[in-house]
C-alpha cells in the first residue's frame, strides 16, 4: 500500500522533474522514437541501450523511473537535489538499499491536446511486465494506455460543476475531468488506486479531486453530478478459479455485466442535462447483436436517458481470449497460456458468445421532457484523441437545434460546410460526370460519405448566405427535378450531415 502522499514533498518532486526535463519529448529526443514506441510494448532495452552511460538527470530519472530500472544513490541525489532518493521512498515510489535505489512504480510524463491547448502531466503507476519481469500482481494499477487516452479525448470540454470518476485507477480521467469541472469525486475499489490518484492530483498541483473507495456508484449513494465518466474494469473474464482477477481490468461480475450495470444506474446520478462517457465490452449472445443488448440496457434505465453508443471493435471469442491472456502477462509457449485460452473459450461457450465488441457511451439525462437521441452505430475508422471531445459537443448541441426545428424550420435555416470537409469525385475514363461523389471529413471521426450530385450541390452552396430551402429550390431548377421530392429527399440527410459536422449552422 502506498502511503499517504506528502503535499510537500510532491510539490519538490514536481519541481525536480521540472528542472531535469522530463517531460514526454525529452525523453523520446533522448532514446529515439523506436526505443519510445517499443516501451508501450514491455520492451525496455533498446531505451536502455540508447541512453548508454549518459548520468545526466534526465537520463537517471528515464531508467529509475520511466523503465523501472535501479539507479546509483549518488545519481538519483544529484538528479533530484529537493526530493532525494529518500523522499522517493517516502512517497512509496523506490526503496533504498546500500547504493542503490530500486524503482517500486514508475512516473512517466503524459503529453495531452484539449481544446485548451497542450499540457503534460506526470503519471505515477505501479511497475509493469518488463520492470517486474513477469505476471502482473492482481492488484495491479494500470498507468496509461491507449484506451485511457480515447476516454480522456472523448470527454466534453463544456463546462460543469460537480464530476465523478468511476473506476479512477492511476487517476487520469479525474485530472482531464478537472480541466472542465469544478469538483471531481474518484472512486475505486482499489485503495492502492485511489492512493495513486491523491500522489499523482497532488504531483501536478490539480486541487478539487476526492477520493471514496467503494464499487459503482455505491460510494455515492443520493447524489447527482453533471458529468460522469468512467474506464470502467469492462473486460469479460471467467468466473473460475485459477484466472487471474485483475482489479484494473476485472469488476468481478460475469460476462458484460458490469457495463449492464453502470448503464441501468448511472441516470439516477445524473443532474438533468448531465452527461455519463464510458468505455466498455459487450457480448452477441445467442445471436442478439451486442449493440441491441446495450440499446436493451439503456432502455431499462430507472431513467430515460438519451444514448449515443459507438462500436469501434469487434472480436471473436478466441481473439479475445488471446488479447487478455496476453495482456495479463501470459505470453503463448508459457506454461499457462493455453489452459487460460480455454477457460475464456469455455465462458463464452456457456453463454453462447460468438462476438465482443468494444466501444464507448454516451449517456445523458434530457434537461426537461423525454430523450431525443438514440443512435447505435459502428465506426471502424481510426479514433484521434485529440479534439474529440469538441465534436461531441458540437454534435449534442447541433442535435438538440434539430430536434426543436420541424423541416420547415430547418428549411429556412442558413448553414456553412465546416472547414474540415473536402469532396473527392470518380470518373470513369473519359466519362463526363462522375460515377462517385464522396465527402470526407477531416476531424471528427473521420467519416466519408458517397452522395449523390442533388445533396453535393447543396453541400457545396451552403456558404452561409441563403437558406437551405432557398438552394434546395435553385438546385430542383438546374436539375429539373420536382422541388417539393427533392426537399423530402434532401432535409433528412441534411440532418445527419448536420450532427455528423459535415455541416453547421451559420453563426
């Protein structure tokens, strides 16, 4: 267990790091872009070997504290002249022995993007694969990975007064929820995480974070936030003895259940026009889509609640299994791995998996009246976690626009292409008019559309300068079309390509 962290000893950690550099493009200056990529891949010696004999201070705090490597006391001492190789101890990060300090946790500096602009953080976490030089303990607390970094990339940068972080871990959505919200409550089943939630909130002077230790919402019983997000421990594991159960990973439930759970109780603590953002896993059971399922728990909320639920992945029961064998430490051709293998296979069988899909959800609780969204989809392209909190925003409030306009008043509404759209058109050799027209957007989620040359044009008119009835009724002219079928046509796609963010409205 990591002790209580000292308020000032943190506040000399950060500023010894400070001093040395240490930051995300330092590091990655020094060891080089291969050595920095084959880290996030348990790989710590091609970094090791890049930095050589070097004894400056931000080579001494790379390997003590980024690779989990022991270091010199005499190094550690003049690389962290406030803080020390006995502060280090004192925070529970490294033990000193004789001459040497050996790392009991690792600190890496996290670069970020919001609509704020450009940060960086200092991440403290437990000692990975490479550094302890196997499994992982099943206490485990994860630093930040990938799926860590779309969450944080998805959260709204709007404004809010009270947050909750289900599920904190290292406490990385609680200090990205903290850019935005004015108060952050934390929770986690694990004490150890919610210790390294308080070390890491204190290391980068973020004030306004709570920690409760509890499972789900119980820590919270009665309450109501405006926000809630959550890296909930989603991964579907058997229920037998034998398979790890690791607590970053594993809420102790069968199959998807977890994800089941927060879905039907998070609109109760939700604040009216509060918004929930989760990551998750769901089973396509029985052949009843893992979609449908979601849909299924959103509707047997205790609140009705708008849903917005996208699917990036899906992977079938062996693939599954093998990913979370492996990212356990189990590695294939260790004694283990197979045996591992089949218990996941045996679980899903029981059920009659035959698909996982993994995605996120997004949740609100309308203001006022009844919910208005409920879209299920599934988005393969690749995710940017920077900037995708902005689109969802813009998206829910272009959303909520459409929802009071009937299509008269979408009709005289004024719009603009947004700026991150382009068109690209197919001909055929030789052939005048294209065979594809296609609208791809730059940000966002990257989406291409193929249209058709009536919704092209319109497209292509809106400038914000006439009213898309106006130009829908000048592009029937050109194409000597019926006006009235062309609007019919035209003002639902107009409506997705509206909250999709191929097109805004003016002003």
């Amino acid at each position: 267990m990591l002790p209580e962290p000292d308020p000032d000893l943190c506040r000399a950690l950060a500023a010894d790091l400070r001093d040395a550099g240490f930051t995300a493009e330092a590091l990655r200056d020094a060891w080089g872009p291969a050595a920095d990529d084959a880290i996030a891949r348990g790989l710590r010696s091609p970094a090791s070997r890049a930095l050589g004999d070097r004894d400056d201070a931000l080579a001494v705090l790379g390997r003590l504290l980024v690779l989990g490597m022991p270091a010199a006391a005499a190094s550690v001492a003049s690389a962290l002249v406030r803080t020390g190789a006995v502060g280090l101890a004192r925070l529970g990060l490294a033990e000193v022995g004789g001459d040497a300090v050996r790392p009991r946790a690792v600190v890496r500096p996290q670069s970020y993007t919001d609509d704020s602009g450009s940060g960086q953080w200092w991440i403290a976490s437990d000692l990975d694969e490479a550094a302890l030089g196997g499994p992982l303990p099943e206490d485990h607390v994860l630093g930040v990975g990938g799926a860590s970094l779309t969450l944080a990339g998805l959260q709204l940068p709007t404004p809010a007064a009270r947050g909750l972080d289900i599920g904190a871990g290292c406490g990385i959505q609680a200090l990205r929820s903290r850019a935005q919200v004015a108060h952050v409550v934390a929770t986690d089943i694990s004490p150890r995480a919610l210790a390294f939630t308080r070390l890491n909130a204190l290391l980068n002077g973020v004030d306004g974070i709570e920690v409760r230790l509890g499972s789900l919402f119980e820590p919270v019983a009665g309450e109501e936030f405006d926000r809630i997000v959550s890296n909930p421990p989603f991964v579907i594991t058997p229920r037998v003895a034998d398979v790890p159960a690791y607590e970053y990973r594993d809420g102790g439930m069968i199959g998807d259940d977890v994800v089941a759970a927060f879905v039907r109780g998070v609109g109760a603590h939700l604040a009216p026009g509060g918004v929930a953002q989760l990551l998750g896993n769901w089973e396509t059971r029985d052949g009843v889509p893992g979609l449908e399922r979601v849909r299924s728990w959103v509707e047997s909320s205790s609140v009705g609640l708008d849903a917005w639920v996208v699917e990036r992945e899906r992977l079938d029961p062996l693939s599954y299994a093998e990913l979370w064998v492996r990212d356990g430490g189990t590695l294939p051709g260790t004694p283990g791995f197979a045996r591992l293998v089949d218990a996941w296979l045996d679980d899903f069988a029981a059920r009659g998996v035959t698909q996982v899909g993994f995605g996120y959800l997004l949740l609100r609780r309308p203001a006022t009246g009844s919910p208005t969204l409920a879209r299920y989809e599934t988005l393969h392209t690749a995710l940017a976690s920077d900037g995708l909190g902005g689109h969802l925003a813009a998206a829910l409030a272009a959303h909520d626009r459409l929802a009071e306009l009937d299509d008269a008043g979408l009709a005289a509404s004024v719009l603009v292409v947004a700026g991150d759209v382009t068109e690209a058109r197919h001909h055929l050799p030789g052939a005048e008019d294209p065979t594809v027209i296609e609208l791809r957007q730059g940000g966002g989620f990257g989406r291409a559309l193929g249209v058709d040359p009536g919704l092209a044009a319109l497209v292509g008119a809106c400038d914000g300068d006439l009213p898309v009835g106006a130009l829908i009724d000048a592009i029937a002219d050109l194409l000597e079309v019926d006006a009235g079928a062309l609007r019919a046509d035209l003002l639902p796609r107009v409506r997705e390509l509206t909250f999709t963010g191929f097109l805004r409205f003016a002003g």
